[in-house]
C-alpha cells in the first residue's frame, strides 16, 4: 500500500471515530440536552491542546465500536496538563466493557506518574452485560487506582448522565463529584428494583438526581444546570487546586473583603441567630469563597477562598440551621473537607459558633459518638497550618472538636463575644447555683443574675486568654487584617507525625 493510500486509510479510521456513535445517535444526546463526549472536552479543555490517547482500541467481542464508547487523552486547563475520560453515551451507551476500563486505567496510571489532575466524564449505562466478569473487573480496577490515587492528585468526577450500580463508586472515591440536574443520575439500584422490592413509587430524578444527591446523600458536592455550567465549575476547581499533594494551591492577585459592619454584626443575644457567610465575606477577598456541598448539613459552611492572594479551606458553624450544633451529617461533611484541604495543601480557616452536638435519641442512636470523632480525628491529622476564631459560643466537646489549640490550631483567635465553656450559661447556672436558685424569693431574676455572673466570671474570652487558649482577641473589624499577618508567619510550617502504615480513621 502506498504511503498516501495508508495516510487515507488514518484519515478514514479516525473520521469514523470522531463521528461516534452517528448523526442519529448524536442528535438524540443533543435531544435530552446533553453534549457529547468530544464537545464536552472541547468546553473543558483549552483549545487546542487535547491530544486523544487510545482512540483505536476496541473490544475483543462483539462489533467494533468507535473509540469502544470512551474517549481518553490528554490536555490542558488554564496552561496546566490534566488527563481525562468522557464517557459517549452515542456509542453503546457509554457502557463499560474491559477495553473501556483498560483506557480509562492507562488514564488514571499517566495521571498518577506525571502529578498531574484526574478528571471523569460520566455519562453510561453502566456495565457492558455481554462481557460479563471482564467488565465487572474493570470496574474493581478502576478503583484501586482511583484509591491509590486519592491524597496524591486530584481527582473530580463529573456526572453528565446515568451512572448505575457499580459505576457509582469510582466517583465516590474520587474528591469532587459536580452533577448535572435534569441529566445526571447516581443510584446503586433503579426505581424498578425499589417498586418491585420495597413497593415504593420513587422517580430516577427523585431517587438519584443532582439534587437528591447533593441535599439528601452528601454523595454530590456541586450541583448545576447543564453541560457548561459542569464544564465551567470544573475548570474553576482545577484553577484552585495544585496538580498534586507535593504542591502548593496557586496563589491569585489579593483583594480587598467586601465592606461588612463584622464590630456589628454578632448580635448581641447569644441566642439570635446570623449568617456566618457574611463573617466569610468580610474576612476573604471579595467573591473568592466557593462554597462546597452547600445544601447539605447546612449547620456546617465549608468551601474554599483567598485571604490576600492566599488560597484557603474555610470552615464554619452556621447559627441560622440548628443553632450552629454539630450532628451527625455535619460532622461528616466537615471532617472530609479538612481531610481534602490537608491533602493538598490549603491553609485551614476554622470560624466557632457552636453551642455542641446536636442532642438526641436519634443521633445518639446514628452514632454522633463516631461520626462526631471524624472532626476531632481530621483537624488533629492535618499538618497545614490552622487557624481559628472563636466568634461567638464554643462549648465543651464541639469548642474542642472545632479546631481548639489543644487540638492542634497554630494560633487561635476570639472575639470580645466569644463564651469559651464546658456548657452554655444557662444550664451551667442551673448546676452550680442550684442551691441559690431554689432558696431565692424571686427564682426567675435570680436565675438571669446568676447566668450573667457565669458569663462574666467564666465564659468570655479573656479567661481562654489568660490560661494561653486563645492567643489575641481581636475587635472583629480588625480581624482581617490579623489574618493576614498570621497567616503569612505560618506559610512556611512543617509538621512531622509518626511514621506508620495510616492511622485507623472512626469510619
């Protein structure tokens, strides 16, 4: 065959490829307002740079198909070089078959090597049934990379349509996971298994969708409308990670908070409520704080931010849900996000207005003792530096898990309206003038006497202060700025723990 008659023969081959599953097939993915695996790359990437690894490689039964319903390479995101996997529904559905895992795996291996970001596009129906235990193995394989992967490089799974059964766990393992609402769907078994089950009538969106995903099972950690929505958010995310654990998270030119009244904003009832995003607001650079899995355990405020140029994972209690309390949810959602920040190197930013653990049978009984050790076990581990402020109450057990110094904060702040305590003063008032309270004429004002000596002779700052707990009170307008001056001593930090294989984490 003459040169040029081969060089045809490529040119066929990969055109037959890049149409994928047929105009047909494409139209109907346009149809249920999905893009297809190409042009979602296209959006993800910078133009130009994708260079598609694998594109001939098919299955070892059954018809040929383009590409085997996977498209893999790599590419680049703002300069830097990240691999990716993009499902194509238009080709067997975007199932997978082993060749599909085996690109997918050779993705996951260049990825691990180079240092470089993972990214998943998902959009399947799930595993190729005529290839049976083959396919089931890809899966498996597919996860223990994703596992060895985790706390190396960052991994984000996008979710662009279903994604069934076993499919459903490499996603899970990865750090983020970003769903498309209307398109996007995650369960481990179908709403036809339920009903025939369990006689429940439950929708795929209601059961699996974005939403339910994000709100109800904490699985999804961002929730959008469509393709470019997904697309978009992703490159901000890889814009604010570093490629890899030996990295720093990129710095980005620092501005100024939003203009916040922080001296008057705390009321001054300690059991009135705000919201602790505007405390965030006029603490980081203006619309720098991303928030992650809001929506779910919203009595817990978790996303990333600039402080001065400084990229941050933020942390806070929410007093408008649950009064701040930590539950069980909460704990979790807090526990895997310092855990994340940890791993790649963001500075952690903790703001305390939490009276304690919610109370109750049902938490109690869910294990708040388990789930609640998760906090206490994620901020003892993390070696990033840590900062706290004590805005308002912090009380006993939740004082201590939310980033105390005993727990290990480099420096830890409180403002003038700080009640650091073993238990608020109400009930603490109770126990320990007891005897007063039941001998007074008028109960009702010896008990608020009572509450406001507790408060003053125990729970305010200055006593934190005294014993080396707390190491400056700030007034809140000027809290900013001691931020940045601490947060600039601490950049430099290094912190060794005790060798060992890993620690045993309160799953």
């Amino acid at each position: 065959m003459a040169d040029n008659e081969k060089i045809q023969e490529l040119v066929h081959r990969e055109a037959r490829i890049r149409a994928m599953g047929g105009p047909d097939r494409v139209a109907r993915q346009h149809q249920l307002g999905k893009w297809t695996a190409r042009e979602r790359l296209d959006a993800l990437l910078d133009a130009g740079t994708f260079q598609e690894l694998g594109a001939h490689v098919v299955a070892r039964v059954g018809e040929p198909a383009p590409a085997d319903g996977v498209v893999t390479g790599v590419g680049q995101v703002a300069g830097r070089p990240v691999y990716v996997y993009a499902q194509d529904f238009t080709v067997v559905g975007g199932s997978l078959g082993e060749m599909h895992a085996q690109k997918i795996q050779a993705m996951q291996d260049l990825a691990l090597k180079a240092g470089c970001p993972m990214i998943g596009l998902n959009d399947s129906g799930g595993a190729r049934i005529q290839e049976g235990v083959d396919a089931l193995s890809g899966y498996g394989a597919i996860f223990r990379r994703n596992t060895h992967a985790s706390g190396v490089i960052p991994q984000i799974t996008v979710i662009m349509g279903p994604s069934a059964g076993g499919a459903v766990y490499s996603p899970a393992l990865t750090d983020l996971v970003v769903m498309v609402r209307g398109t996007a769907q995650m369960f481990i078994t179908g709403p036809q298994v339920i009903r025939a089950v369990t006689g429940e009538q439950v929708t795929a969106e209601q059961l699996g969708g974005a939403d339910a995903q994000l709100t109800k099972s904490g699985v999804a950690h961002f929730a959008v409308d469509d393709d470019r929505a997904a697309l978009a958010l992703t490159r901000e995310l890889l814009a604010r990670f570093p490629a890899n654990n030996v990295e720093d998270p990129p710095r980005r030119p620092a501005r100024p908070p939003r203009a916040v009244d922080l001296n008057g904003l705390v009321p001054n009832d300690p059991n009135k409520p705000y919201d602790v995003r505007r405390v965030i607001a006029g603490l980081v650079d203006d619309e720098s704080f991303l928030e992650c899995q809001a929506g779910y355990a919203d009595n817990v405020v978790v996303g990333w931010a600039y402080v001065d140029g400084q990229p941050m994972g933020v942390i806070a209690n929410q007093p408008r849900v649950l009064a701040g309390t930590l539950d069980i949810d909460g704990s979790d959602k807090l526990a895997r996000f310092v855990r994340l920040c940890d791993a790649f190197n963001f500075p952690l930013l903790t703001l305390v207005d939490t009276p304690g653990y919610l109370p109750g049978t049902a938490q109690e009984y869910g294990g708040i003792i388990r789930h609640g050790a998760k906090v206490l076990y994620a901020y003892a581990e993390a070696t990033v530096p840590k900062i706290t402020v004590i805005v308002r109450k912090a009380y006993g057990g939740a004082y201590l898990a939310m980033c105390s110094r005993s727990l290990g904060a480099d420096l830890a702040i409180a403002w003038p309206s700080a009640e650091i305590a073993v238990m608020g003063p109400e009930p603490a008032a109770n126990i320990i003038y007891r005897r007063d309270l039941e001998t007074a004429e008028d109960p009702a004002a010896a008990r608020r006497e009572k509450v406001a000596e507790y408060r003053e002779r125990f729970a305010n700052p200055y006593v934190a202060a005294a014993r080396g707990y707390v190491d400056a009170v700030v007034e809140p307008a000027e809290t900013r700025h001691a931020l940045v001056r601490m947060l600039s001593s601490l950049l430099s930090k290094r912190e060794a723990r005790p060798s060992k294989k890993h620690g045993n984490v309160p799953l």
